[in-house]
C-alpha cells in the first residue's frame, strides 16, 4: 500500500490547507524554542492544540522554580500532520524535542522505533499511580511503560428524552426505534462518524470488540479477523442501510455529527463527551433534555466495548535533559493537571479519582460558572467510567498507521459491505499493511 499519512482522531475534526501551514510555522518556533534562554535549562513539549494547555505549563514553570521551563510547541490541529513533524525530526535525531504529546494509537510505533524511552523505576511508580487501566494499557509496548497517560476519551450514545424518553439497550433496539420514529414523522437518524477516516475505524472497532471479535493478534503481528469481526461488518451494513443515517455520513466526522444532532436532524448520537460543553453552550434553554448513556450493545447478552481515546506523554530518546523531561512531563499530566485540563478543555481524565474530585479549581472560591468543578462540567462522569472500565483499544501495533488506512478505505460507504468478502478484502489487505517495512514517514 502507499504511504499516505491519514487524518486519526482526538475528538476533534482535522485541518487542511491551515494545517499544512501552521504545521510549518511551529517547526520553524520549537527548532527556536530549542536553543533555550538566557542559558538555562528550555524542555521544548510538543503536542497537540488546547485552548488551555498554556495554563498547565505556567503552573508547571512555578512548580520548577527556576530549574527548568516548559516550552509548550503547539502542534497542527490535524492529527496526521501531529505525528508528521515528530516523526520526521525523530527520525533525523532531534534533540531539540524533550516530551511528546503521543495520540495512544502511536506509542507502539515510536516505541519500537527507538525514539522513546522506558519509563522506570519511581517515574513510572508516578505515573501509573491510579490510572484506570485501558488508559494505562495505551501507554504499554510488550510489557514496558513508553508513556505517561495525559487524557483519555471514550464515546457516548446522545439523546433527547422529548424523543426518546429512554436510550436503547441495544443496536438492535436502536435500529427499531429510528425505524419507528422515521414512520412517525419523527428525528430519527443515527448519527456517527462515518467518513473515510480515523473515526470510521473507532466505530467499527467497538463493533468488532462488543462482538467478542478481534482484528489483530494481541502481539499484533498478524490478522486474526474472526467471526466476531464478520458480525460487527453485519451490523454496520445493516444500520447504514436501513434509511435511518443521515445523507452525510460518508462526509461525517465529530463535529458534523455534533451539528446535526443539534440542528435536530437525529434521534441517536454516537460521539466524544465534548458536544455536551457545546449542547449546553449553543442551546442552553434545551440542555436538560439532552441525556447519555453508555453505548448499546452490539450482542445483547454482552456489555458494549467502547473504543477509547487519548494521549500519552513520552520522553523523546534524544532529549539532552531527560531527568527534567521527566519531572515536567509527569507535572503536567498530574491529578491536579488533569483536573484542570478536564475542566476546561473537555479531555476527561486517566486517573480515576479526579473523575470525583468536586473540589473547585480555584480553593479560594465557592463553585460557581467561572469556577467549576468536575460535577458541573461532567455531569455525565459515572457513564464515562462505566465504559472506560470496560472499554477497547485500537489495535497495538507499529504498522496502525498502515492497518488504519486500510480499514477505513475498505469500508467505505459502509452501506456497501458485503460481510464476507468485505472480510476477506480486510484480512488480506490488513495482512500486507503489517508486513510493511519501517515506519511511515
């Protein structure tokens, strides 16, 4: 297969042209930053744009006194143009990068690429301390902790209680229920992430994972593709091909799904905790009818798998101030900066107390709407951890990258999939993407 690097998905949709140039700009600003000032010691983070993250950093640069400073090296929004620039100056041997911000799908990649140290000894007692353990198992390549979890993620199904007085337990269920109200006159659609990218493979491998199925070996070395994953192809068929999905799925990514559930064009939404930030913000006179649970089943004897999301921090091979590296990377993922990135950039955290840590931010303040804390902007928390302790991972494996690109163009529409020969496509093609050599540049 070709080497083109695929858009991968963080809860938000990814740039183009904007990327591109941005992506330039923030190359020329960390090689910059690199050189550090007034001769001290400069620990250049690059990852992914929050609105809030320079926060965290500065909290941080207190925190050090002096000894370090954080220099936050924003990335490109889009996530392929994220790990384009970090793999590209890895690979050359760039010292001028200390502490990577890795989406989860990666760390096996960079891992097995050499360009990330192991965490150990009381850095990595540190960093794992009460992190649940999907998000946990993200950070961990054949037995080795390659990074500090920052943030997690995992998808919800949306309703609305004025259509839909009670979420579905199942797909099945689901499915009837749109069928119903379409009859009715009713929203009805289903709406997911059903581009020709990333989010197309999230959905499909919940399927794949709440079927008891799996694609890959657990060394991910090789194509397992069993009939669990034939189901999970049964079931998206079905669901894309009952009149019940909006016109634009095959152009759906989160935010397109987010609108159209908001524009009242659907009764379901599959996506990311964010659209209740944006519920609540775009139509606050409705956002008490605006109600989650955790997904439906895809086997109705079986508790739905979840795929999950997020980021790692890793400390960069090359770094010429790895103790350092090591310090900021674990202050800025700490309990209380994961808090604080939760509550103010919508990225739920990996430490499981935080998620019931109702402290304000501000302890000088009473809780209030410019100082919230976790109860006020995850009201939706006990369904958030429901699935992340029963959720699913992506695939492990250096090749994702490859084996991405395959699901998502194979199957693409989904409503035209063919189960078993769609399977075989995918068992083939998966099978040639793992025996790819290296990485993608």
């Amino acid at each position: 297969m070709g080497k083109r690097i695929t858009a991968r998905i963080r809860g938000r949709s990814p740039g183009h042209r904007t990327t591109a140039l941005l992506g330039a700009g923030t190359l020329t600003a960390g090689l910059l930053a690199g050189c550090g000032g007034g001769g001290g010691i400069t620990i250049n983070v690059y990852q992914a744009p929050e609105d809030h993250f320079q926060q965290v950093v500065d909290n941080c640069n207190a925190k050090a006194a002096g000894r370090y400073n954080i220099v936050y090296n924003k990335l490109p929004r889009g996530a392929d143009g994220q790990r384009e620039q970090m793999v590209r100056r890895l690979a050359a041997g760039d010292s001028s990068l200390d502490v990577l911000g890795l989406d989860i799908t990666w760390v096996p990649e960079f891992a097995e690429a050499g360009w990330v140290e192991e965490w150990t000894g009381e850095h990595k007692a540190q960093a794992t301390e009460g992190v649940l353990p999907a998000p946990l198992k993200t950070a961990t390549w054949h037995g080795k902790l390659y990074g500090a979890t920052k943030n997690t993620n995992v998808q919800l199904l949306w309703y609305d209680d004025r259509v839909i007085p009670s979420p579905p337990k199942t797909w099945d269920e689901m499915i009837d229920q749109a069928v119903q109200l379409k009859a009715q006159g009713k929203p009805h659609n289903i709406v997911f992430t059903g581009a020709q990218y990333e989010g197309l493979v999230v959905i499909y491998n919940t399927l794949v994972e709440s079927m008891g199925g799996r694609l890959l070996s657990d060394d991910g070395k090789s194509v397992v593709m069993d009939a669990g994953a034939v189901k999970a192809l049964e079931l998206l068929k079905k669901v894309t091909s009952s009149g019940i999905t909006d016109p634009s799925l095959t152009n759906s990514k989160e935010d397109d799904v987010r609108q159209s559930f908001q524009r009242g064009n659907a009764a379901f939404e599959l996506n990311w905790p964010f659209v209740y930030a944006s519920y609540a913000k775009e139509k606050p006179q409705d956002v008490s009818h605006f109600k989650w649970a955790v997904y439906p089943q895809a086997d109705p004897n079986t508790p739905a798998k979840t795929t999950i999301g997020g980021v790692d921090f890793a400390v960069s091979a090359y770094s010429q101030h790895k103790p350092e590296a090591y310090e900021a990377a674990l202050c800025l993922r700490s309990p209380e900066s994961q808090k604080f990135s939760a509550i103010n950039d919508g990225v739920p955290p990996t430490i499981e107390s935080v998620f019931h840590d109702d402290a304000p931010i501000d302890p000088g303040k009473p809780v209030s709407g410019d100082n919230p804390n976790m109860a006020a902007k995850y009201p939706m928390r006990d369904s958030i951890l429901t699935a992340l302790k029963n959720a699913a991972l992506r695939p492990l494996t250096p090749a994702y990258q490859n084996a991405s690109t395959v699901m998502s163009k194979i199957l693409s529409p989904p409503s035209a999939i063919d189960p078993q020969k769609t399977a075989d496509k995918l068992r083939e093609q998966l099978d040639d993407a793992l025996q790819s050599k290296g990485v993608i540049p």
